[in-house]
C-alpha cells in the first residue's frame, strides 16, 4: 500500500486503495464514496444485555461523509471565499512547489508549470462548485485538496484532486 503525503505539512492526504487516475501529468483525481459509518457499534459474541439495560437506549454516534476524508482526517477550509483569495493561494503554493522541484526532481519543473497552468484554468472556471481540504494540520501553507461531484453514468460521484508534485509516496 501506498500513502500519499504532502511534502510541505507532512499530513496524510490518500493512499492508493482508491480509484486514481492522474491528469495531465499534475493533478490526481481520486474518487472518493459517501459513507455513514456509527461509532461503538460493537459486537461481542455471548454478550447478551439485560432487558433493562437495552431499554434505556444508548447514544450512538454517525459520522457521514467521504470515505478519504474520514480515512486520512481530511478537513475541509472555508479559507477561500472567491476565486481571487484562491488564485493568490495557489500562486505561492506554486513557488513553494517550484523551490521543492528544483532541490528534489529538477526534470519535473517545466512539466509542472506548463501543465499546471493549463489544468488550473480548466479547474478555476468550476472554482464555485469545488470544496477545499486540507490535511489533519490544517496548515494552509500545505496542499489544499479540491472536491468536486461529478455526474458519471446518471450518478453524482465526489472526486478528489490533489497535485501530484506536491506529494510524496510513502509504501508500506
């Protein structure tokens, strides 16, 4: 298994057990399932409670949301109102980007501007219908994931986007 992790905060954003497909060559998208899952539902075999116990009724906990989220302690920004305070953001997250390129992989630096422009482009005409994530930090100075639903064959089906250069791949 394969853990993605942002370079500059070090959080935890995915792992390769979803489904990825990776966009021209600095975006991954990765599709991501809603899911409710309830917290202290256990179950001990030969644990029977009393009927008095199991009429007072217990308080159980339901936490519903995206599968990478809950699984990578995901947690969504409000920290860009419009698409200026965005641009601004990924302006800087570039050069952060760009400096890291240059020490670690310095082949990669003109696919990543090239393409990267082109992709935030394309991506920056939806900017009202993404959501932002950053990691379990909730340092912004870090990645900012984007999600977006999508209809796919009928269905609204949430995909995660992450740039590639901005990670690195810790296997297990």
């Amino acid at each position: 298994m394969r853990i993605y992790k942002d370079i500059i905060t070090g959080d935890e954003m995915f792992s390769d057990t979803y489904k990825i497909k990776l966009v021209d060559e600095v975006i991954y998208e990765v599709t991501a399932k809603l899911v409710q899952r309830t917290q202290g539902d256990i179950q001990i075999e030969g644990f029977n409670p009393s009927a008095e116990e199991a009429d007072e009724g217990t308080d159980t906990n339901v936490e519903t949301g995206l599968d990478i989220v809950l699984n990578h302690r995901l947690v969504e920004t409000y920290a860009f109102g419009d698409k200026k305070s965005y641009t601004l953001y990924l302006k800087d997250y570039m050069k952060k980007l760009v400096e890291k390129l240059n020490e670690k992989a310095p082949d990669q630096v003109d696919v990543f501007k090239t393409n990267m422009n082109k992709v935030m482009k394309d991506i920056l005409g939806r900017f009202k219908e993404l959501q932002f994530f950053t990691g379990e930090s909730m340092d912004c100075d870090g990645m900012v994931a984007m999600c977006e639903y999508r209809d796919i064959d009928g269905q609204q089906v949430p995909i995660m986007m992450f740039f590639k250069h901005g990670l690195e791949e810790e296997k297990f």
